[in-house]
C-alpha cells in the first residue's frame, strides 16, 4: 500500500499516518496520532491549479469566522507537491468531526 509523502511538509515529516477509508475522489491520509493533518493525492480529473481557488475560498470562509479545513503550504512555500510519478498533493488542516459520504436524510442536507 502507498502512503502520503510528508517529505515536502517538515511539520508532518515522520508523524504517524493511516489511510483514511471511503473517500470518494481523493485518495487520503490521516496524519498525526491523534491526527493534525490530512494529505491528500488529488484525483487526475482536476489539475493541480484547483489549490489556488480552493485557498482562495477556505481564506474568505475562514474570515467570515467559520471553521474550514486550509491548505498546508509545503515547505517551499508550494500550494502542493507534485511527486515523481506527476500526481499532486496537498496537506490540509485536520478538522474533528463528521464525513458525510451519502446523504439517508434530506433533513442533513437542509442542516448543511
């Protein structure tokens, strides 16, 4: 089994890591015990370049006072890491709570 390469983000370099079961897009990983960090290998139907609209949107949420998962700059300062093989990856900040993979209730959908 693969497992993320922290190597691009000093802070998570040699932290405990676990693959984290039902994405549905990106293949991802738990870092951390208990977890601080997710790293995820980005699916090849987005380019590499979705980071800039994704800091760009978790930054305005973020200023209106909401909690939202951000991304983890590399170390060079990189929105991701572009590994050997050309897939990309990003760390982001691990938010406790709930994954919701498929909604049973349109009740939860409304709440969201």
């Amino acid at each position: 089994m693969r497992t993320a390469p922290t190597s691009p983000w000093k802070t998570l370099h040699d932290q405990p890591q676990r693959p984290l079961e039902g994405g549905l897009i990106n293949e991802t990983y738990l870092i951390g015990e208990p977890p601080r960090a997710v790293i995820q290998r980005l699916n090849t139907i987005f380019s590499p370049e979705v980071h800039h609209d994704i800091e760009a949107v978790t930054a305005h949420v973020a200023a209106k006072g909401l909690v939202t998962p951000r991304l983890i700059p590399t170390d060079d300062g990189s929105l991701w890491h572009q590994d050997d093989e050309g897939a990309a990856w990003r760390a982001l900040t691990y938010v406790e709570g709930l994954t919701v993979h498929k909604l049973h209730d349109p009740a939860l959908a409304a709440a969201a």
